[in-house]
C-alpha cells in the first residue's frame, strides 16, 4: 500500500511539474508576439512628493493582455528574462513611457525600471540615447530603476553604463532598498540619485520589531548620501504621516493610489493641480 501511495504522489508532483512547464511554454510562446499583436501596455502608479504634496513622478508598470486576462510582471519578466526577450519588451517599455509622460506637467518625472539583463545584452546606452532623440523626451524628466542584484557582480560594464546615463541628466533609483544581501556597500559603489525602501519595511510596522529603526536609518542614510528617499508599498494613513513624520520624501503605494492607466493617470494630474491652484486662491 505504502508503494502504491508512493506512486500516485510522485505522479502527482509529475502531473504538477507538467503543468508549470506547459505554462511556461504557453507564455514563451505568447510573449514572443506580444508587442507586435499591441498586447502591451502601461500602468502608472504615482511617487507622491511630501514637501510640496503633490505628484513628483509616475512608475511606469508593465502589464500584458495573454489569453484574456492581464498577467502581473512577476510572472512574465523572468521569462522575458530567460529568453532574451527583456531587450525589445524594455525598449518598447522605455519608448511608451516618454511619449506618454511628454504630455505631463514639466515637474511630473516618469520612472522606468530595467532588468540586468538589459545591461548585458545589447547597448543600453545607445538604446536609451535613441529613444530619448526619438521622443524628443527631457532626460532630467527621466528615472531610470535598478535593483541590488545588477551591482551584485561588481562589473565595470554595469557601472560605466550607469555613469553614461547619469551623464544625459537622467536619474538613478536604487529600487527594493534593503533587501539584498550587502545593501549598503552598493551605496558605495554607485552615486544614486534616490533609494527607494523596499515595501517589506512598511509591511513590517504592524509587527513589533526594528522595521522603524531601519526605515528611519535609511532616510538618514539617504539625506547624507544626498539621495532621495521613496517609501514603497505605503497603504495606511499611519504610515504616510510616519514616513512625513521622519522626513521621507516621497511615498508610493496603495494608499495614495493603485497603478492607473496612462489616462486615469492624467485625471490625477488634472484634479491634483485643480485642487492645488484653488488652495492657493483660498
Ligand atoms: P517594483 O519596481 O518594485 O514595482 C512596485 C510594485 O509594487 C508594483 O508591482 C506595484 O503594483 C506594487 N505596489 C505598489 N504599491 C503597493 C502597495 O501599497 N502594496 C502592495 N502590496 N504592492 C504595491 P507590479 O506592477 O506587479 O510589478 C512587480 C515588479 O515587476 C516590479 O517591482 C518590477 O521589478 C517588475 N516590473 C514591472 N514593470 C517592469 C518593466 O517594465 N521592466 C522590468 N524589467 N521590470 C518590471
Ligand atoms: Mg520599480
Ligand atoms: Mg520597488
Ligand atoms: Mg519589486
């Protein structure tokens, strides 16, 4: 009997396996088409400024229409990644978001994020250089993201691009800040324009341990480094004023607003600078 159940597990891990790969396949497939069948698009999710309270940036999210239902980045990217794919979809990505943040305020930034992979296939800096002359885009109006695992390697490849880019005035976001294995050293490695506290720090709050200590270290670190600080994943009204509280400068997350598309985004901007501009009537 033992046997037996032995069997029907291990075909059922089988069955499960062939599942994952069936999927697997299915989005290699589908996403191979994506961007010529349109099934791309943008979401925008605002970084709210503090001092000024007012929309300093948009994060530019990408979302996939497969099969019928839209698929979260977390599924796709590291397919996109695998298979090389990354290098048009983050172009297509890159080129989308300026020409859509061309129409906002002129202190409204648009922020896009790029895999490792990006900076190890291809020219990154040519390809970013193209789409700015291209779109016509200010490149002061541009943040580009990277997470701790493209300075993992330490290469000088990855760290002249950066510096390049930097050079057109283009900022520099250290994204999901504290999560890597040796933050902190990545801060020597790099001048970045702005850390952005992963949201694992924000969700930490509602239990009892050092989550403030650290969040509050980090915008300490952030000020003397000379480096903007983004709060990732704020979804209470406690961890806005806790964030205003210890001199954060910009939050993002749930609370202030979900991703939007590209015209419920332009909504936002309309209403905000309507209801700012009666403020300063009053
Ligand atoms: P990220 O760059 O850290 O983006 C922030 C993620 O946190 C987004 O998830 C956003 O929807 C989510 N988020 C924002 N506020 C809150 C909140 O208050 N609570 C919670 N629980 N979540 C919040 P999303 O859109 O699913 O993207 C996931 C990740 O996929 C991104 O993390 C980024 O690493 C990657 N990604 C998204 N778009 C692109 C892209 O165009 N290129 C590349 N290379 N990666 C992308
Ligand atoms: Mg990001
Ligand atoms: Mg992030
Ligand atoms: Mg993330």
């Amino acid at each position: 009997k033992a046997k037996a159940e032995g069997r029907s597990t291990y075909h059922f891990f089988e069955a499960e396996l062939d599942a994952a790969l069936r999927r697997r396949r299915a989005i290699e497939a589908g996403l191979r088409g994506a961007i010529e069948r349109n099934e791309l698009h943008l979401a925008f999710q605002p970084l709210l400024g503090l001092e000024a309270d007012r929309i300093a940036c948009a994060e530019a999210l990408l979302r996939w229409e497969f099969e019928g239902r839209t698929i979260a980045p977390d599924e796709f990217i590291p397919v996109a990644e695998e298979t090389g794919l990354i290098v048009p979809i983050g172009a297509w990505v890159l080129r989308q978001a300026c020409l859509v943040a061309r129409d906002w305020p002129k202190h409204v930034r648009v922020a896009v994020n790029l895999s490792a992979v990006q900076f190890r296939s291809a020219n990154l800096f040519s390809q970013v250089e193209a789409i700015l002359a291209e779109t016509g885009f200010d490149p002061t109006r541009l943040e580009l993201e990277i997470t701790e695992s493209l300075l993992l390697a330490q290469n000088d490849q990855v760290l002249r691009t950066l510096h390049r880019l930097r050079s057109l005035g283009i900022r520099i976001s250290m994204d999901d800040f504290g999560t890597g294995y040796s933050s902190l050293s990545y801060l020597r490695s790099f001048p970045f324009d702005k850390i952005k506290i992963d949201r694992s720090f924000m969700r930490g709050l509602a239990t009892p341990g050092d989550s403030l200590a650290i969040i509050k270290a980090i915008i300490g670190l952030g000020k003397s480094l000379g480096m903007t600080t983004t709060a990732e994943g704020v979804e209470t009204p406690e961890q806005l004023e806790l964030m205003r509280a210890n001199g954060c400068d910009e939050i993002q997350g749930f609370y202030f607003s979900k991703p939007v598309s590209a015209a419920d985004f332009a909504l936002l901007l309309a209403t905000a600078d309507a209801s700012q501009k009666a403020g300063a009537h009053l």
